[in-house]
C-alpha cells in the first residue's frame, strides 16, 4: 500500500550509528570489551581547548573475571568515593580489567537501545484475522470498534488500520453498497484474495479506496504512481483518501537517492505538498509535509533553509524513531554544508533534551566522533558557540562530566565571558558543573568557589544537591569527616529522589563505618541493595554483641528470618553456644534449610562434598555445646587434652562449610573476599577484622589452633603425635584453600608449620602413624619450595606488569 498515517521519510537520509566500541567515552575508568576471550581495555578522553579538540585513544589487553554485583568493599560495581555520580553511562556490561564498572545508584544506561519498531509493535495477526472475520460476515459496526482498537493501541500498520477505519465508516451505515463485500475481500488485512476491483464495478462511496489502491500496480515507473496519485486527490476531493493520496506522492518520488531524483519528480512533489497543506491545514501529516519541505530544500542545495524546517519538524515528531530520521537529517545537511560545528551543536541538543536513551546515545557517539575530527578554526568557532550561548555550555559541560575524563581547560571555559554566563538562567547549572569538574581535576578551591556560588544562584534542586554533593565531597577529602556527614546527609534529608542520594549513600556508608556507626551502615546498604556490603558488616566487621542490638532494634524487619540466623551462625564462631541454639531456635527447620540448604552440592556441581556435611547449625550448636561442657567438667590434663582433640577433629572432618553462612554471601563469599577485595576502601580495621574472620570462620583454620593449642597446653598428652600430625594436615590444606589462605600460607609460612607439625608426628611410637609423618614432611618440604618459587614469579610478573594493582588485595594476585 502507497503512503500511510506513519510512514517515514525513507531512506532519504542516512541516520548516524550508534556508539560503537571504538568511540565511546568513560569516565576516569577502562572500558573492557571481550574479544576472542580476551578482555582489551580502551580509555577514551576528550581534550577540548582553545587551539583544537582531539580524540586519545589507548589500548591494552588483560584478562579478568568479573564480579557482577553492586558493592563498595568489593570490586563489583565500585565507584570512586566522593566524585559525584554521573547521570549516564555507556554500557551496564562493560567492566574495566579490575571487575569495576561505571554504575552509580540511579544511573541510566544507553546502551539499551530498542528493538522492533518505535511502537514496541504487538503482532498484529490477531488484530488482522478477527477483524477480517467480522468483515467477511458482513458485521462492519464490529469490524470498524476492532479496527478503532488497534489505532488506539498502535497495533497493526497504521496505515492499512487508518484506510479500514475510513472505509467501515462508511459501511457500517451503508452495509448494501455495491461491490462492498468484493473490494473488502481483495483488500483484506488477513488472507487478501489481491484482485482488486475495478472503480467503476463499485458504489461510488467505495471508489477513491480502490482508485488509491490501483494507483501503484508494482509496474508502473514512480513518476507515473504519482500522477495517479495526484488524478485520485483531483477526482475525488472529498474522500477520506485525498489526504494520504496527497502525502504519497512525494513519499514515492523523493525517497529515492538524491541522484535518481529528477527536476519534474520535485516540481510534482511541490504541488502535492501545497495542495495538502492548504487544503488541509491542520493535516494529520503535518510531520511528514513539514519533513518533505526540508526534503526539497535540501535537494536544491539551500542547507540553511533546509535546516530550519528541520529543527521544525524535530518539535513535531511523535515518537522517537521519527526524533531520529529527522535528527539524522539535520546532521547531513549541517555536514553538507560543512559546519562541523553545527553538527556538534545539534548533537548536544538532543543529547541533552532527548529522553529515550537510544537517540541520547546515538548523539553522545556523534558528539565524540565530531568533536574529535575539529580543526583549530572549527575548533575555535565551536568555543565561541558555547562562549555565545549559556544553555549550550550547560549541555557541553553535562556531556563531558557524564561521558568523558575532565581535563584541565574545562575550566577555562568560564574566564572568558564567564560572567554573562554564570548570570543567565543556567548560570546555577554551569556553575555546579565546573564545581564538579574542578573537584575531579582536584582544585579544591576552585570547587569549593564554584560550588558556594552554585548555591547561591540556583534554585534548582539538582543543581543544589550536586554543589552540595561537592563540598560534602571536599570535606571529606581534607579530613573534616563530621562536616562531610552532615552535608552527605543533609542531601538525603532536602534531595531525597535526587541522583546524589545514591551517592551521598555510598559516601555515608563508609563514613558511618570510620565512626563505627555500623548499624547506620547497614541500614544505607541495605537500601542501596548492596548485599555483599550487608554481608561483610553482619558476618565479619560488626561484633556478635552489634549485630544482636541490630536484630533487636528491628523484630519486624522483613528479613528479620536471615539477620537471626545470621546472628546465631555468629555465635557460633564465638563459642557461645547456649546463645547460638537460643537464636537459632527461633527458626523453623524449614526457615533454616532455606539459609543453609543441603542441595549446595548440586548448586555448585561438585562432586567433592558431601552434602550431609552442610548441616544445620543448630546442630552444631548443640554437639559442640555438649563436647565444652565435656572439655569444662575434664579434671586432668590428659582427658581435656582428649575432649579438645575430639573437638578438633569435629571441625576437621567438616571441612570448611560448618560455620558458613551461604544465604547471606549468595555461596560467593570466598570469591568475593579473595578475587574482588577493595584495597581502595578497605581500612587497617577492615583487614584485621578480615583476618579473624578467617580464623574463626574456616573449619581447618580452627582445627589447626586447637591442635596447636594442645600442644602447647597439654605437651604430654598421649595424644600429641596424633593432634600434631592432623595440625600438620591442616596447615597444609590452609595454605591452598583460596586465594586469601594461599596469601595467608605464604605470609605465615603455613607450610613450614605444616613440616614442623609433621616432623613432631613422626617421632611417634605408633609405626603406621610415623611412617605417614614421614611421608607427609618429604611431599609438604618439595611443596613448600614449589609454592615459594610460583609466589617469586607471581610477584616478578606483578611488579613488569605495568597494570594499576591499587585496588586489589594482595591476595588477590594468586
């Protein structure tokens, strides 16, 4: 069918691509793209000054694995604590090589492009099939509601729904018309029978319908359709089809390529276009007749003129797929003009006022490819652009703050001319921009200066909260940590849906630790939806004594079942066993199979542990209450000896599951602790804790500090070679278990224990347990050697690699 309510102006313009992964802009991270599996960096800057502007791109290529999560003690998702969170970034998938990405709370992605058609289109078929069952029974009044329905809900081509609705018009109060029923058949939205009839066999109502339809036979040459056309808006003027017949003669004509486009095939256009406009001023295809001006315009070379009916047209456009065709046609005819300028101006402005993220992303990627071929004369009228026009520096600086690495002459922008801008009505916008920049580039002054006189000219509250974001940021960055808490909190308290609030969020978070106000931590991640930072703060910073007022300040918290257990799992690694089972028991068996579940086996497919050891840890609580209160009523030193070996090899034989807590880690917590550890957050507190976590956690670190207890409280007991011989065990097991023990193995040197251990177990008198000792000290000395050599080069490779490892732990090297 020729025309329609929708059509676009096809093909006649050339749309800009997307951002693709060699032009896209970060912010002071890596961009990480997977090639062939390899994980390839690139940093893009943008360097704006006065003589030019240049694109930088470098490249490198390191290979990571990638933790997934948002979290501030762990490097899934960090951020860099107080720079104030950017609007937009590119891609929710891209990590640089550390396993960061760019994400802030409220962040908006633009990599989220559409797919399908801007309607988000619903297959039409059931719209078609029971509308053209309602037409074949001759029930129009039905048919014509259905056809209503699917212009109301965008479902369908809306120019075949359009015509239909026309039609049934017609019908529904004149059923009997001649040839109604034949012509509905031929035309119909499902199953057409294609045999259109002839005008003449038909009630004179139903003609221009058919006229329209026969105008195009698929044969006849363009020129010809659109004299038809023009013959069926001249014949019959008062139809429903004069209008779309009007609008498809420049769609047939000047959708061609400019240079198959002829002078007579635009003279038509012309006329068809004044008809339609002067016939139906208030024309449903005004978008398209004001479009088609600017078609014209441009095909006669006058840019100008073609660029303002464009930026008409772009005010008209209903849906963002036409904001796109339009967009791309008043970049091709600034590029033909070549003012290179104008395009990156015309870029900023849709980036800046457009809504839906592909367009918006479409113009970030044309601003970057523009901005980075300037000369210094393009580059010079460009900076005068934004010098003449307040609003347009406003968005140049919201590209480069959301999109790009800051760099020096940003600041430069305001010291010439400054002063009309800062006095505008965006002079409150400007001004915390480059109070946001400055903080970035680490002029703290010209922050804080810029910042003050935001606060002072804006009554915006997004202004308001990010210069206030900055000074809370620039307190905390100089050390006046109780100032930078009340101005974080002050932007929760007066900006609470602001995209500060994310941010003022983080930086309260660890604030709130550095004071020791871990509850109010808790409550911020929790909030946030950090689940690894809950995680950290109940199972490993917080005190037993902490997380019990936490649990008691919050009996009807919706997850009041987990913070429970999670206390009870802490007692347990306390010792303190009554409080363990008090806590625990206040959980179903059900409520606690659900946190501590014993199908973890096939969770994690391996076939190495036996899910019967995932026990529960009321269980445990109970056996090992009961074994205490033995080693308590002990009176010699031989039977407490004994009663600590059997407790020894309690947690010896569990391995290292009895005292987790998969529920609250997501069965990640060794993951996230030895791979993705923040050493940019992390305080001496934070290790310390970590440490001991790890010794009261992990089932072999326990059983090597009873065993080394005994031996050394108990020296001859009779059963020193035995508790030495399995403290050697453990040693060793330790020293390879994760990446955090492996570090801790070399640290402590726990394989050299392990052959001192082994060394005492084979002076024992029993044989069979002294030949095993033996054995063990040869295998545990070569692996000791082996494990200080793969450390050496482990530290030779990290020291030439010239990868930033500021970040990671140290352990997470090996």
């Amino acid at each position: 069918m020729i025309g329609g309510e929708h059509g676009a102006q096809i093909g006649h313009l050339v749309a800009p691509n997307p951002p693709s992964e060699g032009a896209r802009g970060t912010r002071s991270r890596l961009d990480v793209y997977r090639l062939s599996g390899t994980a390839v960096k690139l940093r893009s800057r943008i360097l704006l000054s006065l003589a030019g502007l240049t694109t930088v791109v470098v490249p490198a290529a390191l290979a990571h694995i990638w933790f997934e999560e948002k979290t501030i003690h762990f490097r899934g998702g960090t951020v860099d604590f107080g720079e104030p969170p950017s609007r937009y970034a590119l891609y929710d998938s891209s990590h640089d090589v550390s396993g960061q990405s760019p994400w802030r709370p409220g962040m908006v992605f633009l990599e989220r492009y559409r797919d399908g058609d801007d309607s988000g289109e619903v297959d039409p078929t059931h719209l078609y099939h029971k509308a053209t069952q309602l037409e074949s029974e001759g029930k129009y009044r039905q048919a014509l509601k259905t056809w209503r329905w699917g212009w109301t809900h965008g479902v369908g081509n809306q120019a075949i729904v359009r015509e239909r609705i026309d039609l049934l018009r017609i019908l529904a109060g004149s059923p009997k018309l001649s040839g109604a029923a034949e012509y509905l058949r031929a035309t119909a939205a499902f199953k057409p029978s294609g045999i259109v009839p002839q005008p003449a066999s038909l009630a004179s109502a139903i003609r221009p319908f058919a006229a329209f339809r026969l105008a195009d036979d698929g044969r006849a040459k363009p020129i010809n359709v659109a004299r038809r056309l023009m013959q069926v808006a001249n014949d019959y003027p008062q139809s429903p089809m004069a209008e779309p017949a009007l609008i498809s003669v420049p769609r047939t004509l000047l959708a061609a390529p400019v240079n198959k486009i002829v002078p007579e095939e635009v003279a038509l256009s012309r006329l068809a276009i004044d008809d339609l406009a002067k016939r139906y001023p208030h024309s449903r295809f005004r978008f398209d007749v004001v479009g088609w001006r600017g078609r014209i315009a441009y095909l006669a070379g006058r840019y100008a003129e073609a660029i303002a009916i464009y930026r008409r047209q772009f005010a008209l456009a209903p849906t963002w797929r036409k904001r796109a065709t339009v967009y791309a046609s008043l970049v091709l005819c600034e590029r033909e003009a070549g003012n290179f300028p104008a395009v990156a101006t015309t870029a900023l402005e849709v980036y800046g006022a457009e809504t839906d993220l592909t367009l918006k992303g479409s113009a970030f990627a044309l601003i970057q490819q523009t901005l980075g071929r300037f000369n210094g004369a393009q580059a010079n009228r460009f900076w005068r652009r934004l010098h003449d026009s307040p609003k347009l520096l406003g968005l140049y600086l919201d590209y480069r703050m959301e999109m790009t690495e800051p760099t020096p002459d940003l600041l430069k922008l305001s010291a010439n001319g400054g002063a009309s801008a800062f006095a505008s009505s965006y002079g409150g916008h400007i001004l915390a921009r480059l109070a946001q920049a400055a903080y970035v580039l680490k002029k703290n002054s010209a922050a804080v200066r810029y910042a003050n006189r935001a606060l002072a000219a804006t009554h915006d509250k997004a202004d308001d909260a990010l210069a206030t974001f900055v000074l809370a940021s620039i307190d905390r960055r100089e050390g006046r940590y109780a100032d930078a808490t009340k101005r974080y909190e002050a932007i929760l308290a007066h900006y609470p849906g602001d995209l500060m609030s994310g941010g003022a969020r983080e930086n309260l978070a660890i604030l709130y630790e550095r004071a020791h106000r871990f509850a109010d931590a808790l409550d911020l991640y929790r909030k946030l939806g950090y689940v690894f930072d809950m995680a950290y703060l109940l199972d490993i910073r917080m005190t037993p004594e902490q997380v019990a007022t936490y649990v008691a300040a919050h009996p009807k918290d919706k997850e009041i079942d987990l913070l429970r257990f999670s206390l009870g799992v802490r007692y347990l690694r306390a010792d303190r066993f009554d409080d363990a089972e008090r806590e625990l028991s206040r959980l179903s068996d059900a409520q606690r199979t659900k946190f501590c579940p014993v199908l973890y086996q096939s969770e994690i497919g391996s076939k190495d542990i036996d899910p019967e050891l995932i026990q529960d840890p009321l269980q445990t609580a109970r056996q090992l209450g009961r074994l205490y209160r033995q080693f308590s009523r002990a009176r010699t030193s031989e039977s407490k000896a004994k009663v600590l070996t059997f407790i020894a090899d309690y947690y010896y034989d569990r391995h290292d599951l009895l005292l987790y807590n998969p529920a609250l880690w997501h069965h990640v917590r060794a993951v996230g602790i030895g791979t993705f550890w923040d050493a940019t957050v992390a305080t001496k507190e934070d290790y310390q804790a970590l440490e001991k976590h790890h010794w009261d956690h992990d089932c072999y670190a326990r059983a090597l500090t009873l065993c080394e207890k005994i031996l050394k409280k108990y020296p001859h007991a009779s059963v020193r070679y035995r508790v030495a011989y399995r403290a050697g065990c453990a040693a060793e097991h330790l020293s390879h278990m994760n990446p955090y023990w492996r570090w801790q193995g070399r640290e402590r040197d726990l394989m050299g224990r392990a052959v001192n251990l082994m060394s005492m177990a084979k002076r024992s008198p029993d044989p069979q347990l002294s030949a095993k000792a033996r054995k063990y000290v040869r295998v545990f000395v070569e692996r000791r050697e082996s494990d200080r050599q793969a450390f050496a080069e482990e530290e030779k490779d990290r020291k030439t690699n010239h990868y930033d490892y500021s970040n990671q732990a140290k352990w997470s090297y090996y």
